[in-house]
C-alpha cells in the first residue's frame, strides 16, 4: 500500500519522497525484520528446551520467560508495519461500502477513525514514559534472582518508540484519507455536501449526548452499560476493533473514577503487562506452522488422498473436500488458511469435474470453519486467554465435536446427493465414480507428513510430554522439515511465512491487550456484581442463560468477525455463568461452535469473503457463496444444539 500521495489522490513515485517519509518507511521496515527473525529464535529457543528437558534433563532457565517478553517486543515492532499493510482487525461492513461506493464519504470517516488511532497513542505514549523512567532508575528487572533475570526497562523504551512508530503511521494514514476526500469530494459535489450534512448531524448527536451527560449524572453502571452499546456500534461502523476497544475503555474509566491520570495509567499497565505470558507464545507459533504447512502443499496432497478414499462415494469430491479440510485443520489453527488453500485446490477441480458451482463453494466454506474448532485452533487459544483456562484441555475436547461435525458435513452431503442432485452436481458426474490412479505407496507418501504433525501436536499435549505452547515450537520444527524435505522451502517464501505470521500476530494480540484493558473497565464499572445479582433475583436458568449467550454470539456473527465477537462477550459471559459453576471447557467449545456459524452468516460471514477473494471467477459472487454455505450452517447449529443437551461430546476425551 503506497501512503505517500499526489494531490489528485495519486501515488507519488518513490524517488520524488521526502527523504523523511524514506527514512520513515525503511524504520517501519526495519523493525517489521526483527520481529519477524524474532519469531523464528523462540521457535528455536523452545526447541533447545524442550529437546534439552526430554534428552537429558536439563531445561534452559529462562526459556518462559524470554517467550512471555517476546510477545510484548513482536507486538510494538511489528504492529506499524501490519498497519501499513491494512492488516489490522476491522469490520468492513459499512466502511468498505462507503469506499466503494461513496469514496468522498468512506474517506472522511476513515480519517476520523484513523485519528482516533493517533490519539489513543499519544496517550499511550504519554502515560508509558514515567513507566520506563521508573524502570530505569530502579534497575527493575523480571524473573527469578540466582536463576536468569531479564530488566524490565528496554521493553518499556520498545513500548514508547514502537507506539510512536504506529502513532505516525496513522498520522500518515490521516493525511492520506484527507487528500482522497479532497479528489472525490471535487469530483462530485452532491457527496460532498453529503458529507458536510452528515458531519453536522453527527455533531450534534455528539453535542446533544454531552450536554444530557452533565444534566444527568451517570452511575459507573450506566456508563459500563453505554459502553457497551458504543463499542458495537465503533466496531460495526469499521473503527479497528482494538483502538475501539481500549479508547472506549480509556475515556469509561476516565468518566467513572473522574480522574485521568487513573485511566492513562491503566492504559499503559495493560500495554506492559497484559501480554506477558508464557501461553501467548503459541499465538506466533501455530500461524507460522500453518503458513509452512500451506507452502509445502501438504493441503493439496491430503485432498489428492480424501479423493481417492471418497472416490466411490456419491457426491464423494464434496465428502472428501470436508475430510481433506479436517484433517488440514488439525495443523494450522485457522479457518482462513483452510479457505484459502481448498478455495485454490478443490473449487476449480469439482467445477471441472460437473458440480454445481454453489454446491462448491459452499462445501469449502463450510468445512473450512472446521480450523476453529479441530485443534489447534486459534479461537480455542483466544478463549483460553481470555478465560484463563487450560489451552491443551480445550484442544483435547474440540476433537470429537470436530469429528461429529465433520461427520455431520459428509452425511448432509450424501443426502443432498441423494435427495437433491439437481443442487449437487450434473447427473453424470454424481453416477460416475471418480476417477483416481493414486497407488498405495503415493497415498502413503501424500498421508505420512500431515499425520506426523498431528501426531507430534496432539500426541505430546496429551501424552503429557509438552505444553501447548512447547507444542506449537516442536510443531513449527516438523513443517519446516517437512517442508525442506518436499522440496518447497525457498528464503523468499520462509521470510514471507515469518512476516506474514508477525503482521497476524500483532494484530491479534493488539487485540488482546485492548480487550483486557476493556475487561478492567467493566469490572470497574460494577457490571459484573450486578449481572449476578440480577441473574440470581431473576430466577433464570443456566439453559435460559445459556440460550440468550448462543443466539446473542450468532446475531453478532452476521456484523462482526469472530474475534471480536469473543472480545465483547465472553468476559461479560464469564461473569453471568460463574453461579452456576459451568465447565469452562464446555463452554469454550459451545462459543467456538457459535462463532463458526458467524462465519458464514451474511452480511459480514468472513469466510464466505476469502473464498471470494481466492476464487478469481466472476461467475460466482458472494451471494452464491453465502446460499451455498446455508446448508452447512444449519448443520453446525444442529451440532451446536446436540453438544448442548449432550456435554460429554466436549469433555469425555478431557475426564
């Protein structure tokens, strides 16, 4: 993405920038390399320990620790860059709309939001210096005195320059918003004046809120509740999730405790100290295993072997895309890169073969939801996070309900065949068996190398060898390898998997320190002890509480992506389930469940939006997309519905 701009709203060539704006990009750049290299030392670094505490009995001191602090250094070095290149959570919605289709209009408010972002680091500037002089002075330093100590100043000072990086960036952004409203606007003066009706009409709901705030004075419950309200609507307009969550939080603790050094002194708490620990670790991880695992074609070759299995089925190449991404989803963690591998692989070749093109791409966004659920997932780690509850527990559990799930997949495909074939593919194609020449040993040779990644994850969670965390670095190891051995691996692409995954990173655990920032205001608020005290007076059931939670999570799918769907509403769930003594494993996998179905549910359904952006055929639009995953949906609320009634479907494999 090119921020420097003509006046026209045009790119300025490189060679005709201030030198500033050169010097700037190669400092983004250049701390975008260290995070990325550094991604690649604590993979090794865990390794080393592991290895070492197995081999011979000897952990490396200091292993946990150095992780817990690389958190914090892969956010604040590589965040400016993944804002740069657009990579930051936001709901494009509203905002993607305006931009196409009333640019003058999506540019001003884009302007706006990134502005929001420039404050919401000044402040964090602001209030972050006296830390780091604090920690100077005193020679603070993390760890265990006699074992291995780490001082704590140097990742203070990376706080204050790394936030002021990204404070520029979206001052850069600003500007750039502001030379295309210029274009736009000049170039249709009915939006234009569009634009200045609307900012006058949201200025004077600003100005009528305000002054009915000091007429009548709020309770720090009312203004807990409000914010609630305001952090869906920011979210919805297309304000990054994160600058919403933590400005929103900033001013609630401002207005509740009346004081603002309180709230700026939160707000930098929770930069330094929300993000270290150690269970952070297997965020950077597990997206660089998937990424390796893309890049060595591992997805292409277990399809090539699900067909060959399918082969005599009716409808088989919609059952064997289903296994093909289960089987994929239990080493990559994500849903994303399952719809962006088998949109490439599996959509063109069952279009081929006569199958109905809703058909087929409603089979790949349906069973590429099924990476967040089948371990490693990162919504599992996301809700493990923010409930404090053991990673490698909720791994263990979401493997039958991924199995019935994708069991679930496979029957609803085989009836569809069956009952409607109009729907599934031509005639000819569903009588036909499909035609596969694998032999034994190209089926072993295809199979072999993902079973072994599923084999060392899942095998040493839960053979007790390694935490989930050590299980992502000794993962990451095997794609490397197996990505060397298949001949795959060059510089290019192992640096572009190492960027890639800090850009993913940073912007996910941006994510997580505003939420837990969000989480403090709330219990501030008070919130918390009424929800309990209203759940307990109004007699309402746990299945009660329960159903308002799964239809709530499911209305939030069709505006929100997944991961601000659990931003907002499993700290507030966390505290309405606790007297009733609810398993936080169950839980886990019934919001995971829950999520997924937003993810292909319209306007937003993030999966349906990547496949599209893969496909690269202009004969399927996203309306296709969206009727083709509507059958898949509805079988994941069956799901969801039976590991309701039956909870040992989540928890038998945990007891």
């Amino acid at each position: 993405m090119s921020e420097a701009l003509s006046d026209d709203g045009g790119p300025i060539p490189r060679q005709t920038r201030p030198w500033p704006i050169i010097w700037f990009d190669a400092t983004i750049s250049g701390l975008n390399a260290i995070g990325s290299a550094w991604i690649f030392v604590i993979m090794a670094l865990i390794n080393i320990d592991v290895f070492s505490r197995l081999l011979f009995n000897r952990p490396i001191s200091g292993v946990p620790l150095i992780i817990e602090m690389s958190i914090i250094v892969i956010v604040f070095l590589q965040l400016a860059a993944a804002l740069r290149r657009g990579r930051m959570t936001r709901s494009d919605v509203v905002i993607g709309r305006l931009l196409d289709n009333r640019p003058a209009t999506g540019h001003l408010l884009q302007g706006v939001y990134h502005l929001a972002g420039f404050v919401l680091m000044i402040l964090l500037i602001q209030y972050s210096l006296p830390l780091f002089s604090k920690a100077w002075r005193r020679g603070t330093y993390a760890g265990l005195e006699g074992d291995f100590t780490l001082p704590i100043w140097p990742i203070k000072l990376l706080i204050v320059v790394g936030a002021a990086v990204i404070m520029v960036q979206f001052l850069r952004l600003v500007r750039r918003d502001i030379q295309f409203f210029r274009y736009h606007s000049i170039h249709s003066t009915s939006e234009g004046r569009g634009v200045m009706y609307g900012l006058i009409a949201v200025a004077a709901v600003v100005i009528s809120f305000l002054a009915m705030a000091m007429v009548i004075e709020l309770s720090s419950v009312q203004i807990g509740l409000i914010s609630i309200f305001f952090v869906l609507l920011l979210v919805f307009v297309g304000v990054h999730v994160g600058v919403a969550l933590a400005l929103l939080s900033f001013v609630c603790v401002w207005m509740i405790r009346g004081d603002m050094e309180i709230a700026g002194r939160l707000l930098a708490l929770s930069a330094g100290e929300s993000l270290r620990r150690y269970e952070f670790g297997v965020i950077p991880l597990f997206i660089l295993m998937g990424l390796l695992v893309s890049v060595s074609d591992i997805g292409k070759d277990t399809y090539e072997v699900a067909n060959h299995v399918f082969r005599r089925v009716k409808g088989g190449l919609g059952s064997a895309t289903v296994a093909a991404n289960a089987v994929f989803a239990a080493v990559t963690g994500t849903s994303i890169a399952s719809a962006s591998v088998f949109t490439k692989v599996a959509v063109p070749e069952m279009l081929r073969l006569g199958y109905k093109p809703r058909f087929a791409v409603g089979v790949v966004a349906g069973s590429s939801v099924l990476g967040m659920l089948i371990p490693p997932s990162l919504l599992l780690i996301l809700f493990g996070i923010l409930t404090e509850t053991s990673i490698g527990d909720l791994f263990i559990a979401g493997i039958l309900p991924g199995i019935v799930l994708s069991a679930a997949y496979c029957v609803l495909i085989w009836l569809m065949a069956h009952k409607f074939p109009n729907y599934v593919a031509d005639a000819s194609t569903l009588e036909n068996a499909l035609d596969s020449n694998l032999t034994s040993g190209e089926i072993v040779s295809k199979s072999v190398p993902i079973l072994v990644l599923i084999f060392i994850i899942m095998g040493g969670i839960y053979g007790g060898l390694f935490t989930a965390t050590e299980a992502g670095g000794v993962g990451v190891l095997g794609a490397l390898v197996l990505t060397i051995a298949k001949r795959k691996l060059t510089w290019k692409r192992l640096w572009d998997a190492l960027t890639e995954t800090g850009y993913v990173t940073a912007a996910i655990c941006f994510l997580l320190l505003s939420a837990h920032l969000y989480a403090r205001m709330i219990s501030i608020s008070g919130i918390p002890n009424v929800m309990e005290s209203m759940i307990m007076q109004s007699g309402m059931g746990l299945a009660g509480l329960i159903t308002i939670y799964v239809v709530i999570i499911i209305l939030l799918g069709t505006i929100l992506d997944a991961g601000s769907i659990m931003l907002i509403t499993v700290p507030l769930a966390l505290v309405a389930v606790q007297p009733f003594g609810v398993d936080l494993i169950w839980l886990g996998i019934v919001t995971i469940i829950a999520v997924e179905i937003g993810l292909l549910t319209p306007p937003l359904g993030l999966a349906v939006f990547v496949i599209h952006n893969n496909l690269e055929d202009h004969r399927i639009s996203v309306d296709d997309i969206f009727w083709g995953a509507a059958p898949f949906a509805l079988t994941m609320l069956v799901v969801l519905i039976l590991v309701l009634l039956i909870p040992d479907i989540a928890l038998v494999l945990v007891r």
